[in-house]
C-alpha cells in the first residue's frame, strides 16, 4: 500500500480537481518586504531581514502530490507542490533570490522564508485536527515567534509550539550569526572541516542556519529532524571573499514504532532531491547519517536514518567531476542541492504525520516513546556536534540550542520493554536501530 493511500484511508478527505493555473507574481525588489507582518531585524542588511513571510498572490486548494508549474519574476521555472494549502517551495524566497548577493544573504534568505513555510504548515495540521484532552480550546495553537539579538554579533527567530492537539513540541530556528573565533575553537573543528586553514589567529566568521525538531504526541507518529547551515571563516584582507565555506545539512527520522512503508517514504523523498543533483550523494549521505546518528554507549542507531552532509564545498571529494571531461561543481550548484534537499522536507514528513496522528495508542506505547526519548536526549547532549558548538560560543542563546530535547522522556533500570526474546513491536524497532537497513 502506497503512503498516500494509507494517509487517505486514515481519514483525510480526498479532492478530485483540475489542475489549477497560479498567476504571474508581480514583480518585487530584493528587499521588498512581502504582504505578512514580519519580525523587526537588525544587521545582515535589509535583504536578510525580510525573509520571513510567504506572499502568494494566489488561491491554492487542499491537496499534496499534485506538482504545478510556477514561473517567478527574475527565477527559473521551478516546481511548486501542495501541501494541504501549502506548497513545499517557497517560492517568494526564490523570486526574490539574486545570485549578484553574497551566499551569505542567500542563504539566510532562503532559511527565514522556509522557516515561515514550515510554520504554516505545521500549523495548519493542527488547525486540521480536532481539539482533545491535551489541547482542548477551540482555537487552534500556534507558534509563538520569539526573535532575539546577539550582542556579540546576529540575531534570530525561535518558533516553538508546546500543548499542540498532535505536537507535544516543536521547534523550527534559525540563527544568523556572526562574530570572532579564537584559533583554539578553530583547530577543534579541523577533525570535521579538513577545508579549513591552519589556524594562527582569530578570524571573523558567519553562520546560520535553519534547525526543526517536532516530537509529537502520538507513539506512533516519528520524531522528525532537519537541519541546513551554511559556515564561512572570513579574510580579514579580503572581506569579499571568504577564506572558507561550506555547507551543512540533512534530515532524519526517529519513530517509536517500525512502519516500513514510513520507513521507505521518507527515505525516497529524499533521495530523489539527492539524485536530482549527484547520483553519488545518496549513497554517501545516507551512510554518513547511520554513522553520525549512533549512539555509542548503547551500541544502536538514534533513529532509522535519512541523509547527513558537512563541510560540503567545490574542494570536497565528492564533488569531484568521476569524469575529466565533467564540469567541476560551483558554489551555485551546491546551493541549489541545499535548497531541493530543505524543500524535501514536507513531502517526505507531512503524509507520515496525516497517516498517524488521530490512530489509538495505550499507556504502554507511551511508555515506549519516552524510553526512546530517553535516547534521543542522551545522543543530543553527549554526542551531537551543534549542540557542544553551540553552548561552547560565546553569547550562545541555550533556550534555542536545547530546543530540540522533549518535554518530557523516561529512563528505567534495566527495562523490560523491548528486551530481546520479547518478539514484540519494541522489539522490532530495536533490532534495526542495531543494524541500520537499506531503505530504498
């Protein structure tokens, strides 16, 4: 059974449409703010600081696999899904996209209008969903945007929903930051970023990135990840030209339950964004992410994969043409790779979500969830590399780092559950967080 049929046989209404014609957006400047109210920035240049909203001039119905064609001022034809009201591009940030703007622009362009896409989306499940015991007003809950300053350089936007009818909490960030970094910070992220030059003094830097946890309510709907950065270290002799760069990213799922064709869904939508651009990436990025996402301790996989990239430059070896006679990548080429791997997102988390959330769970599959939350708090705290990089810098805000943890999650001594032998759904998951399969 196809996902999408599952997701219609869990309740949701089917739609039988033409295919609808969206109309020409008028043209806009760069800096031109879009039709929704947006948070007040300061620094990065109006540029950065007008790329939360989403302005669509046009109707779109309910929907998901549908693909239109959408053609914006000053951008190539580009691909637009539905996403129940939705579509998965955000196609304000890519007609108002200049490639004549430093990447640093681009970049946090891109990650504040995807933010906003996300948001809405995610919002719109709720407001799809009936009120219950964990959410029992009318009114359907929102994210509440808290934007924040850096005084030692950058700003940014946390949207963190808590109480939700189907999210118990989710956190979809972004952070533009800048500042100095100390050559000791520098030679402690050498082992991960062999691009970087041999420290010998303190060197201005730049980040940001857009980073998504959403734990959900329901044991049987998966705890999501996404994360997509882009790092420069500057040349204090040369501002316009950044002595190093790269980008960052990937996306992964952790469910408490094993549902194969989940498994198999959002391991596809994924890959299809990789292979668009280097038949090579999937592979590598999918294996990357099963060895980064293990926790060592407990000798087993957080989660069952998706894809995980760093230090993603034109230099790395990967990115090297198989053939003498191919073209070598450009910065441009890898930008476009990380805007169709974030676009993935939806498509490959959203049906999983639709198919789950209203289904029945009992106390003891809540007991499982949290078990699992146990681990998923254990892997972020002892080995994820954001979070030591980012309660390590100077001015950290720890509010939006630790956003990714759950509310609530369980340890017990020596549990049961699961246990091997036990020939139970538990046991079931466990024996593939042991040993990662190939999922498409």
């Amino acid at each position: 059974m196809s996902i999408r049929i599952a997701a219609l046989r869990a309740g949701r209404p089917t739609f039988s449409r033409p295919k609808v014609s969206l109309p020409q957006l008028s043209r806009r400047a760069y800096s031109t703010p879009s039709s929704r109210a947006a948070p007040s920035y300061k620094g990065l240049g109006a540029s950065a600081a007008t790329g939360f909203a989403i302005a669509l001039g046009y109707t779109i119905y309910h929907g998901y696999n549908e693909s239109k064609q959408v053609r914006c001022d000053a951008a190539p034809l580009v691909d637009a899904v539905d996403t129940y009201g939705y579509p998965w591009l955000p196609v304000d940030a890519i007609e108002k996209d200049d490639p004549k703007n430093p990447m640093r622009i681009r970049m946090a362009n891109w990650v504040k209008s995807l933010q906003d896409h996300i948001v809405n989306t995610m919002e719109k499940i709720e407001s799809a969903s009936e009120p219950n015991s964990f959410s029992p007003s009318s009114e359907s809950p929102k994210f509440p945007r808290d934007t924040w300053l850096r005084k030692e350089g950058g700003e940014g936007s946390s949207c963190v929903l808590a109480g939700g009818r189907v999210f118990e909490k989710a956190g979809v960030n972004v952070s533009v930051v800048h500042g100095s970094l100390p050559p000791r910070a520098q030679k402690a992220m050498l082992p991960d970023h062999p691009s970087l030059p041999e420290p010998i003094e303190t060197v201005p830097f730049f980040a940001t990135g857009l980073s998504i946890v959403i734990h959900p309510r329901n044991p049987h709907v998966p705890t999501v990840h996404l994360n997509y950065r882009y790092f420069e270290i500057e040349d204090p002799q040369n501002p316009n030209e950044p002595k190093a760069w790269w980008f960052g990213g990937g996306s992964d799922l952790t469910p408490s339950y094993l549902d194969e064709d989940d498994c198999i869904h959002f391991h596809q939508e994924l890959k299809k964004a990789c292979d668009k651009h280097d038949s090579r990436y999937w592979p590598d990025f999918k294996k990357a992410c099963d060895k980064y996402f293990f926790i060592t301790h407990r000798g087993e996989s957080r989660g069952i994969g998706g894809i995980f990239f760093d230090d993603l430059t034109t230099s790395s070896p990967i990115n090297q043409p198989p053939v003498s006679t191919m073209k070598h990548k450009t910065k441009e080429d890898l930008f476009e790779f990380v805007k169709d791997a974030s676009s993935a997102f939806l498509p490959a988390y959203v049906p999983i979500v639709y198919k789950h959330k209203d289904r029945k769970w009992t106390e003891e599959e809540r007991r499982w969830q949290q078990l699992r939350r146990g681990r998923y708090v254990e892997f972020n705290l002892v080995y994820d590399r954001g979070t030591k990089f980012g309660l390590h810098t100077p001015g950290a805000r720890v509010e939006s780092i630790l956003m990714s943890l759950p509310e609530t999650a369980r340890w017990e001594y020596m549990s049961p559950v699961g246990a091997e032998g036990s020939n139970t759904p538990e046991e079931g998951l466990q024996k593939v967080l042991k040993n990662p399969k190939e999922w498409v």
